[in-house]
C-alpha cells in the first residue's frame, strides 16, 4: 500500500491527541503490519489508556517533571522540553492488523503527542501486507 499522512492539528503546547480513529479508516480490509512514523523532534506517539482522561493528564503532567521548562538548556531555540519528551516518547510504533483493524487491548488508543504546539504535524502510515 502507498504512503498515507494523517495530519494533525494539535491546539496546546503540550497535549495527547487520540488518532485511532484516523489510523482504522486508512487500512485495508486485510491482515498486515502498519507502521505509524512521526517525523518530528519535539513530539511522539505512543499506546496508552483513553478511556479515562486524567490518563493522558498524567502522562504529561511526569513528562512535565522530567523535562520542565526553565532549566538551564543549551538549545537557544527554546524548546528543549519538547525535544527531550519527544526522546522519551519516541517516534514510532508498529501494529499487528487483522482484517483491517489493529490489535490494541480494549482500553488502549493511539495517541499523538505534541510537546511543543501549537502546530499542524504529521504522521505517516505504511501498511505491509501479510
Ligand atoms: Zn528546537
């Protein structure tokens, strides 16, 4: 299958955007591995919990502790917080799909990460078939 972008538009500075829907629409029907890319330095994407919200709150709230803003950063451009948490984070994930849908546990959603918004990123979708 082609390259497919799902563009998101993130609206804070730091914030965990729900994207499975948007990643369930672009597969086919079949069964496959699909690879999400985030070609950005200061976010990510990671699995975790959306059923609850204050999940995504904690997530970023220990991020805020291990990279806050205002310590003394070499990187002029300001946004250093977001580089590292975009370290942390990583930036990609694979999932197993079976007839078109990824094999997530039942609590468990994609999410973008934005560390350093707000901005219109990116993420890319390949889908292997297999
Ligand atoms: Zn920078």
């Amino acid at each position: 299958m082609d390259l497919e972008v799902i563009t998101v538009k993130t609206s804070r500075k730091t914030e965990l955007v729900d994207i499975t829907d948007e990643v369930i629409k672009r597969l086919p029907n079949e069964d496959g591995i699909c690879v999400l890319y985030v070609p950005h330095t200061t976010a990510g994407i990671i699995i975790n919990e959306g059923a609850d919200p204050a999940v995504k709150r904690d997530i970023l709230m220990v991020y805020d502790r291990l990279a806050p803003e205002g310590l003394d950063y070499e990187h002029l451009e300001g946004n250093s917080p977001g580089h590292v948490k975009s370290s942390l984070t990583g930036p990609s994930l694979v999932l197993i799909v079976e007839k078109g849908r990824p094999l997530l546990g039942t609590w468990q959603r994609i999410f973008f990460a934005e560390y350093d918004g707000p901005r219109t990123r990116k993420v890319y979708l390949k889908f292997v078939k297999g």
